[in-house]
C-alpha cells in the first residue's frame, strides 16, 4: 500500500501529523487500521528518537502517543514495547512504568525487548526497589541470557549507586560483550572508582572508541589529566578513532595543565581528520586556548562556529574575564544576549570575574542586580563572593559587609575571605578581625586566614596582635598551611 510508504518517508512530527490526518478524511484509515496506525506509531518513535520534535512539547507528543496505542484494536506485546519506549525517549518513565505495569497485568508474553525498555525506564526514576524487582521477574522468566537485559541491568544498578551489585551481574554472567564492558567502566567512573575501572580497561578482550573515550573522560573529570593525555595518546597509536567526548576530555586535561603543545596536537589531529567541530568541541579548544593565554586563538574559533550554545559563549566569556579584557567581555555578553542564548549562573560568573580584574565595580553592580530581576538566572554563593571580593578590593568595605550580611546563607568562607583580602589591602584591622572570625569559624583547617591576619598586623605595627595571631595558628592542630603553586610547560621535558 502506498500510503505505508508514505508514512515511512515523514521527516517531521508535522508531516506524520498531516499523513494521520489525510488516512482519516479520506476514509483510508477504516479500511486499514492496524497497519496504518502500526506503521504511524513506528514512524513517529524513529522521529522522537532522532530529536525531530522542536515544534512540540513531549506532553503533546505522548498525549499523542496514548491516542494512536488507544486507537489500535487488540494491542500486542510489540505495540506495549513501542509505548514504553516513545515514554522513556520523552522523559516520562513514570508513565511507562505504568504501561508495563498494565502490559503484566494482560498477562500478555513478555519478550527480549521489554526489559530493557523498562530497565531504562527504571534509570530514569533512581528506583532501587524496581530495579531488583525487575532482575527477580529477568531471572524467573530465563531472560537474562540476553545480552540487551544483562546490559541494561548493569546501568541500573550503577545509575542507582550500587555499583559493587553491578559488578556482581557483570562477573555472574557468561554472556558478557564489549557493550556490558563498557557500561561497567562507565559505573565504575561514575561512582569514582578509577582504578577499578582502569583494571577492568586493561582486562577487555576488546574495546572500541567508547571504552577508550569513558576512561579517559573519567581520568579528566577526576583531574588526572596526565592518565588522560597519556591514554588518548595511547589510543591515537593504536588507530582508533576518539569520538567528541574523548577529544574534548584531552582538551579539559591539557587546558588544566596549561599544555598548550599537547592541545595544539590534539586540535591538528581534529583538522587533519576532517573532524566537524561542533558546539562542543568548539566549547574543548575555546576553552583550552583561552586557559593557556592565546586569548586571539581562542576568539578566531570561537567566532568560526555557526551553532554556539551557552556551554560555548560560557568558555568565551570565562576566558577573557581571566586575562582581564572587561570591555570586550561586556561586548560578548551583550551579543549573546542579542542572538537569543540564555545566560546562566556560569555566564555571570565570568561577566563577574572580568569586571572584578577590570575594575569595572559600577558594571558589575548592575549585573549583580539585574540576574534574578532581568534574566531570571538565581544568585549563588559563588556569585556573592565574587562581588564582595571586588567590591572590597575597590575600598569599598562598608558595601561589602552589607552585601555579605544580605547573603542567603549568612555568608561563606569565600565571601569573608575576600573582605579579608580587601582589608588587607586597605589596611582595615576592625573589619578585617571580623572577616577572619568568620573565616575560622566556617573554615578551622584553613591556615591562610592567619597568616592574612598575621601580614595586617605586621603592615599597622601591632606587634602584640601579631604575636598572638601567630600562638594562635600554632595551637590549632587542624589548621593547614597553604602551601602556594603554580605551573607552566617551558618545553618538552
């Protein structure tokens, strides 16, 4: 039948829409019911798969799911499986709880394809209990032999933090594959535990790009960036081809360390591979070069990019606040706001910093206020040291204490120590007392604060306050010096 055709060939929701509505006018749908409606409800869970559903809302989208499964006469096992499957591709799992729920109760067989569609499901809620209800139903009825279920029950039980019951699936069964391997590592990476997953890595009959690029995104989020640049260097020997979460990890793990040459390779390799680079390995090399100094660098690709994300405008944005180019901050952020990209706490974070290092105190201000009011982005901790911090540092002492004593949570270390960096540079002992009170109240192990104390006292010649500040740090057994560090690659050694 054509129209079967048809259907199949839609590209859009909108289009489905029209196909479903021509069957209906033209009295089509009648006639051939169960293969229309069979072939509509397969088309639009292959378009929600592909993120082809802009132009609706996923309540609209699974309202109208639950009306073409309510239309097909005498549903079957594969109809109930496309329907818990269009719930979890929508972020319903709750919903597709409850059709598996009625799926049993039809007591309609159940085959190697619903398990892992509502194990999924089950990931999505964090529910422990229905995940171990559901390993007994896997067990009872003979399908954990199957490597989809034996999979998905290994991402449920690391996604609820029972990555050691993981484990014991993994090893219990004979039917393990690189697919079981990798959700295992990927467990193991997200519950930190490196140097399991490391040794799992290293045991694999065989990997593929997706082992490689989980462990070396967990050596990167876990800032061991040396084992991650030295594992993707590893793979690049071996001939395999890093996906975008494995190059942009190495690009976080070199900008981390400042290796500006090892990230210049890394990018020459994207070049030379004709490897398209999207928001987010454009956000990988924004961000590597801003970190290591080559702010212009930086700029050129950043302004290369045709489909920027907030995660992009964000590395931009951080990077010039970091060597101080306030004016041009400004610039970005007012273009970013001009082509519609929503600003978040990390955007006025930088916006921040760069008015901080510019001296721009009357720009930040306005920023401060205008973030809940006008761009409905919530102030956090971060955002009120951050203003505290410059407010203080421009001499403003008395509005630093207000903005302080104005914070939801009554001010943190962050906040009280940079009053006390401010005060120190304005030679204001009285306040100065108070921040540090504050900072070894919140804060006991942290030894910096006495030896801000202990430089004020020696600058004002209050030699008895300095020598008591000093007894004070001794006796305090859980205060730790800050030893300071800093890094830079000279060269190849």
């Amino acid at each position: 039948m054509s129209i079967l055709n048809v259907i199949k060939q839609c590209k859009s929701i909108k289009q489905l829409h029209q196909i479903h509505a021509h069957t209906i006018t033209t009295g089509l749908l009648p006639h051939h019911k169960l293969a229309i409606l069979n072939n509509i409800i397969s088309t639009f869970t292959s378009l929600i798969s592909k993120n082809n559903n802009k132009t609706c809302s996923n309540l609209s989208l699974a309202t109208y799911a639950l009306s073409l499964f309510n239309s097909i006469p005498n549903p079957t096992t594969f109809t109930y499986n496309t329907l818990i499957r269009i719930h979890t591709l929508l972020s319903s799992p709750l919903s597709a709880v409850h059709i598996f729920s009625s799926l049993r109760r039809l007591s309609l067989p159940l085959d190697f394809h619903t398990y892992p569609l509502i194990l999924k499901a089950c990931s999505q809620i964090h529910s422990l209990s229905l995940a171990q209800c559901l390993h007994s139903q896997v067990i009872k009825f003979g399908f954990l032999a199957d490597l989809f279920v034996l999979n998905s029950l290994i991402r449920v039980y690391s996604v609820n933090d029972r990555v050691n019951d993981a484990h014991k699936v993994f090893r219990e069964s004979s039917y393990r594959d690189v697919v079981s391997y990798n959700a295992m590592i990927d467990g193991f990476v997200k519950s930190f535990h490196l140097d399991r997953a490391r040794e799992l890595f290293d045991e694999m009959p065989r990997r593929n790009e997706v082992s490689w690029g989980t462990m070396i995104a967990g050596y990167s989020h876990a800032k061991l960036c040396r084992e991650a640049i030295q594992l993707f260097n590893e793979m690049i020997s071996l001939n395999f081809v890093p996906d975008n979460i494995a190059l942009v990890s190495v690009l976080s793990a070199c900008a981390q360390l400042g290796e500006l040459e090892q990230g210049r390779f890394v990018h020459d390799y994207i070049s030379r591979n004709g490897i398209r680079v999207d928001s987010y390995l454009t956000t990988g090399l924004v961000d590597l070069y801003a970190k290591c100094g080559c702010v212009e660098i930086a700029r050129e690709i950043f302004e290369s990019c045709k489909d920027k994300d907030v995660f992009t405008w964000n590395a931009m944005l951080v990077g010039l606040a970091i060597h101080g180019e306030g004016l041009i901050l400004l610039d970005y952020f007012s273009r970013m706001v001009s082509e519609g990209i929503q600003p978040d706490g990390i955007s006025f974070l930088g916006l921040l910093i760069g008015c901080s290092h510019a001296g721009l105190v009357s720009e930040a201000r306005k920023f401060f206020n205008e973030m809940e009011t006008v761009y409905g982005v919530a102030r956090e901790s971060k955002h009120y040291g951050c203003m505290a911090d410059m407010l203080a540092r421009a001499g403003l002492i008395d509005e630093s204490v207000e903005l302080i004593k104005g914070m939801p949570s009554g001010g943190d270390v962050f906040a009280w120590g940079g009053l006390l960096g401010g005060c120190r540079i304005h030679g204001n002992v009285e306040i100065a007392k108070q921040a540090a009170q504050q900072v070894m109240e919140i804060k006991p192990e942290d030894g910096g604060v006495y030896s801000v104390m202990a430089n004020i006292y020696a600058n004002t010649e209050q030699w008895d306050d300095l020598v008591k500040i000093r007894k004070l740090l001794g006796s305090n057994r859980r205060a730790k010096k800050i030893i300071a560090s800093s890094l830079i690659r000279l060269n190849r050694n």
